[in-house]
DNA sequence: CCGTCTATATATAAGCG
DNA sequence: TCGCTTATATATAGACG
C-alpha cells in the first residue's frame, strides 16, 4: 500500500521495518477497534516488536476478560508446566501462574453453576447463556443415548425372563452375564420417565449456520505466502 | 472503506453487520499475519464475533507461546502474589496441589461445556443437566435484569442529551471524560467506548443511538480526531 | 453463508524537512 | 526518530447470484 508494492517477507532494512512496523501497529490497532466497535466483537490484541516492547489492545481495555474467555475455549488445556526446572526464582513464578489460572477457572466454574453472576456483563452473560444451552444439549443428547441403551438392555432381559419364568435368580444372572456390561450398574426402569425430559428442550435457540464444527481457527504457519483461506481473491 | 463511509459505531443491521465482521476479520487477520512477517513482530489476535464464536491469529500458529510472553510482563507486575513460604521443598508439594485441584476443575470445566461427556454416568449426567438447568435460569434472570438496567439508562441519557442539544462534539466528550482505569502494562491504552461513538457521527446520519453505556471514555489526545491508543508510540 | 464486481474510502511506502 | 505529503496499493461497503 504505497509507493511500491511490497513482498510479504520480513524487511531487512532495519528503518524501514521499524518505519513499517510503527505505522503498521497503528493501523492494525485502528482496526482491531473498529471491527470491535463496529461488529460488538470481542477483540483482544497482542504485538511485540522484534525488540521485544509490547503493544496491545483489547476490547474494553481489559485483555484479562478476553484471554479468559480464550482459555475457555481452550479448556485452560494449556500446558500445566512441570516445574522440574531447579532455578528456585522460577518457582514462585510458575506458582504464582499456576495460583492465577486456578482463580481464573474457578471464577468460571462458578458461573457455570449460576453463581456470582454480578461480576458479568451483559455480553459475557449472553456468551454464557448461549454456552450453556448448547452444553445442555449435548448433555441431554448424551443422556437420552445412555437411557435408550439401558432401556434396550431392560427390555431383553424381561423378554427372555417372560420366556423361562422357571429358572430361580442366580440362573439367570449367569445366562445374562455374558451380555450385560458391568453388572451392578444396571439402573431400575424408574430412571425411564427422564427420557421424556429429552424432548421437552424444542423452540431452544440453535441459530448456528451448520458451520459451528469447528471451535477455532488454526493457523499455519507460513514465512512467505499468505495462506489462502485468508486470502479473499488474488485476481486484479 | 468502501461505496460508503461509515461511522464508528455498532452497526444495526444484523445481516450487515455479519457480513462486515466476516470481511473485516479476514483483513485484520491478513494484516495481522503481514506486519508479523514484514516487521518481524511477534503477532497474537483473539477475536470472538458477537455470538461468541473464537476466530484467532497468532505468529508461528502458536498462541499459546504469545500469551505465554504476555503474562510475563503481567506477572512480573503482581508476583507478590505468592504464598510466602521459605522451605524450598515446601514449593514443590504446593505447586503439585495447586496443579492436582486444577486438573480436577479443568475436567469439570469441560463437563459443563458438554465435552468429554462418555466418562460420566447416567445419574452424574442427570445431575448435571439439573445442574446446568438452574444455572441457565438463573443466568437468563440476571441477563433480563441486565437488559433492563441497560435500557432505563439509556432512556435516561437520550433525555438527558435531548435537554442539551447545543454542546458541540469535543465539549460532549469532554465532559463524559473519565480516567480510564489503563490496564497498566507498557502501554496505557485508554479506553474507547460505545458512548463517544455516538458523538463521533460526522453529521450524516442521525440515525437512533442504541447504544451501550460504559463508564470510561475516550480521551482526546491533541486536536486530532485519533483516539490515543493509536497514537504514534514514543519508546527508546 | 460464500464468492464476485465496482466504486470509494483508507492505509501506507517513499520522499522530504 | 517524527511529521507531513503524495502517489498508489489495498481494503471494503453495497449489491447481486
């Protein structure tokens, strides 16, 4: 965008890049904003220059809001370092990291019981709504299998059992311990009635456009071309 | 950028907005990528649409190692967080509790985002779709309280503002003015919000403001328009 | 939702003080 | 480094399939 049209390849002259680097982090900023303002995203934004000074921005001001989200989704999966490491500084370091997620997580986890809600807003509040609807349909989905299953397995047991009334109770445990997978667990058929639980969850909001698959978008990494998923049209 | 100009505030259409959200995410992904190749920076970018699905950038394709470099320079700011202990075995016993909670919270995170689901039972299922169940009516009882504290507020400014319709642009931002509660690393980004947008139309159109009310303002930086987060950095 | 096309608005590479 | 100007390269709003 200039005078000359420019190679996506790190630039060597070292004022130039750094000219670039200024004037580039400021129209990356600028836009980071506005796609927020404009679309009510949630944007956070982290740059460090090749010197290692850090520039950001978030949405809100607050990148602790927005990593904590990010982690959400990530499940906090992120590496729980081992401290094998000897240098006695690092420990109190890693713990305080480790004591800081921890916060994190159960600050979430009440949340996700209902509790605590004051400290939200209103947009985390919906992103939590919409969360747990969607949990709550996986759930039941996961529930409704499991109680079909036992609900099979119940109903061939009393088939066979209706075939040969004669055989006393241990018989028939040993005839059914072949199929039946660990045997004590086995619920009562009073469990039964929650299947219709399933069904009561209808006009619930699924207003994903069938692209949902997908939790994040993976970048690869690449020294040279743009990637073309990220590339709208090459043409003019 | 584009047919029209447009205005830095919430657009109003949903269609409009969606498809906005979907350009501009990948332009400020594709720059995003570009000054972290050309400048040689080291580049993450988190951005949730409004429905809350993750879109992200990051150098090398690893976030985690940019957050990682992030909390660096948070933590080096509030280590004292730590527990004061001395015995230098002490640490090692703690940091392999704090980690053990932390693994048993992560498992349950993802129990209440519907994953990971196959190794619960039927009855933990069930108490956890009770669970959830109060959770979310909880949460749509605070959410609806939200919105109606957001709306009378609004209702309130809109009164406020139509009793003094002759302040010019800079005067109205002035006098929302606030310390915006910089988030303190190296760079003390004030914060922009949804109020001065409203003042930030160039005259055109005066389409209603629907707008949400957040405390801290933007702060002119000089008599430029540019906010001050973007404005050129003085470093070493 | 995704891709295309076109007219415009913006971003920015270079050059200069 | 810093600002400012200018010529161009890009990004993208709006409309359509």
């Amino acid at each position: 965008m200039g005078r000359g049209r420019v190679q996506l390849k790190r630039i060597e002259n070292k004022i130039n890049r750094q000219v670039t680097f200024s004037k580039r982090r400021s129209g990356l900023l600028k836009k980071a904003h506005e796609i927020s303002v404009l679309c009510d995203a949630d944007v956070g934004l982290i740059v460090f220059s090749t010197k290692g000074k850090l520039f950001e921005y978030a949405t809100d001001s607050c990148m602790e809001r927005i990593l904590e989200r990010y982690e959400q989704y990530s499940y906090a999966e992120r590496k729980l370092t081992s401290p094998n490491l000897e240098s006695p500084g690092s420990w109190s370091l890693e713990y305080a990291k480790l004591k800081a997620r921890m916060e994190v997580l159960q600050r979430n986890q009440r949340h996700y019981m209902g509790e605590d809600l004051d400290s939200l807003r209103l947009k985390e509040l919906q992103s939590l709504e919409h969360q747990l609807d969607t949990s709550l349909k996986h759930i039941r989905t996961r529930k409704d299998k499991a109680l079909q299953e036992q609900n099979n397995l119940l109903a061939k047991k009393l088939k066979e059992k209706e075939k040969e009334p004669a055989m006393n109770q241990w018989e028939q445990v040993q005839n059914h311990e072949l199929n039946s997978p660990s045997f004590g667990l086995t619920q009562p058929l009073s469990s039964m009635n929650m299947i219709s639980d399933i069904y009561q969850s209808v006009g619930e909001n699924t207003s994903n456009g069938g692209n949902e698959a997908t939790p994040n978008q993976q970048i690869p990494s690449s020294n040279t071309v743009m990637p073309q998923w990220m590339m709208p049209h090459m043409d003019n």
